[in-house]
C-alpha cells in the first residue's frame, strides 16, 4: 500500500552488528563461521525481490527435531536469538532496529497507513527463513492489526505474496486499487473495494486483492471512514446547509484531492466516492 525506502544497511553490516553483543565465544566463532552463507542467502533474497518472486525462496531445509543445526554447526534458534536478543533487546544491533522501525514515519505500510508501526515483521518468517532473521531488507515496520491480521502461511505462488513495501513495483504505490461505493443506508457508509486497473497483469491484479482481502483493509477502512463520515454529515446539515449540489461536489472533490494523501489513502478514496455519488448530496440532509 505505501512504498518505504529500502534500508541502506547490507545484510552483512546488519549480521554483524548483532553479532557484537554476543558474549559467548564459541557461538561468536559458529556464527561468524557462516557469515559467507548468510550474505549469499541474502543476496539471492534481494535478486528475487527485486523480480518480485520472494515467493520463489524455498524455506531452510534442516532434519527434523526441536532445535536442528540449520547450516555448518549452527543451531536454528541461534539464527532466530540474533534478532530476539541481539536485534531487538540489545545495543548495537537495537540502533538498527530503531532505525529501519522509524523509516515507516509513523504509518504501516502494509495497510496504508491507518496504523502505527509497533514492531518489525519478518516477510519471509524467521520461524521458516531463520537465515534471513536479521537481514534489513526483509523486515518491514508493521502495525499491531496487520501483524495480527497477517496469516503465518507462506505463499506458495507469485499470486499470494503480500506486496513488499521495499520492492515491488511504483504502480501498487502510486495507482489507485482501491475504491470504495456509498451505502445510503441510515447512517451512510462506506463500502471499500479492490478492484485493479484493466491493463495490470492478472498477477499483479490478484497480488493486490490478495494484499486487500489479507490484511482486512475492507473493513478497516470502513471503520476508519464512519467517524469521518459522521462528521460530514454534521457539517452538511450545519455550516453546508444551503451549499449547492454542484459546489458540494466540488468540496468533496478538493479534499479527496488534497495532496497530503496516497492513491489508495482511505480519507482520499472515501471523499471520491462521496463526489461521486450525487445521492448523497440529499442523503446526508
Ligand atoms: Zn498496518
């Protein structure tokens, strides 16, 4: 939904800077010794990433059992603990974290902003993609309603990837997929939809839908749109009483308009609809 700028930091600046709080030698020594690994997985994630086919990066293959040695003589849990206790709770590895969780400027960007980023979230799982557990490029600043909205399934294909905010193409960001229809029910509401321009690829149109339907941005928005709404209402039966249908028109299309939201922005899709629908002009009387 909203683009961020792709952190500046390389996978290898990021694994070491963890690994500066590690205290214990032996697993310094592991770790360092698979550092040559982690920066070849982490090149070939940002290859596919940039082709749009994280999708595509098969999950870590290791033998079964509680905690398995996932490459050389390193034990999953302590690929996962590097960001858990070295990322997250810990300095230096902790500036980065702050770093990359305020690149998101206070709007989560897997639901357009509607909520304020509380944490990192993996793309690729680390409970599935240990190796990728402290490299930049995969953590995305995320709400609390979209980590919780987000299913652990992994996508199988190039239709269910969630769209990466660092990667994927300017067209997800910058054209509008989302529009919403006027309900003139009592009270008015509004009804958000996803609905991809023609000329995208099916892909791309079901990457979208997917993104919409996973993250629940239908009726978050929705939610978002009653308040706004309501205070519509109020000033079209107050201060706008005696505005004509045309200039109320008009008004709704300036704030839609307004060059302080994104293509998809609740705020601006919800005052389009709104121009739109010369019904509500009387409606909301
Ligand atoms: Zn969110």
């Amino acid at each position: 939904m909203r683009r961020l700028t792709l952190p500046e930091y390389t996978s290898m600046q990021s694994y070491s800077l963890c690994l500066t709080s590690v205290l214990d030698l032996d697993l310094k020594e592991r770790l360092n010794g698979v550092s040559g690994f982690i920066e070849g997985v982490s090149n070939t994630y940002v290859d596919q990433a940039r082709l749009g086919n994280v999708y595509s990066i098969p999950p870590l293959k290791h033998p079964k059992g509680e905690d398995p040695i996932v490459v050389a003589d390193v034990r999953k849990s302590e690929l996962i603990k590097l960001y858990g206790y070295h990322m997250v709770d810990r300095q230096p590895g902790r500036g980065l974290y702050d770093v990359i969780l305020v690149s998101a400027n206070e709007q989560c960007p897997f639901c357009g902003g509607i909520g304020r980023p509380k944490s990192l979230d993996h793309y690729l799982p680390k409970a599935n993609y240990p190796q990728y557990a402290v490299l930049p490029q995969n953590l995305v600043p995320c709400c609390r309603d979209c980590n919780t909205e987000k299913s652990n399934a992994l996508a199988a294909t190039e239709d269910e990837q969630s769209i990466h905010p660092y990667f994927d193409d300017d067209k997800f960001f910058l054209e509008q997929w989302v529009f919403a229809k006027v309900n003139l029910t009592y009270p008015c509401s509004l009804e958000y939809f996803s609905q991809p321009p023609n000329e995208w690829g099916d892909v791309e149109k079901n990457r979208a839908s997917n993104h919409f339907r996973d993250f629940n941005i239908g009726s978050r928005y929705s939610v978002q749109a009653a308040d706004e709404l309501s205070a519509l209402v109020d000033l079209r039966r107050g201060y706008l009483s005696d505005i004509s249908a045309d200039e109320f028109s008009r008004y709704l299309a300036s704030v839609s308009n307004s060059v302080s939201y994104f293509s998809n922005h609740w705020k601006r899709v919800m005052y389009q609809a709104l121009a739109e629908d010369r019904n509500f002009y009387g409606a909301a009387l």
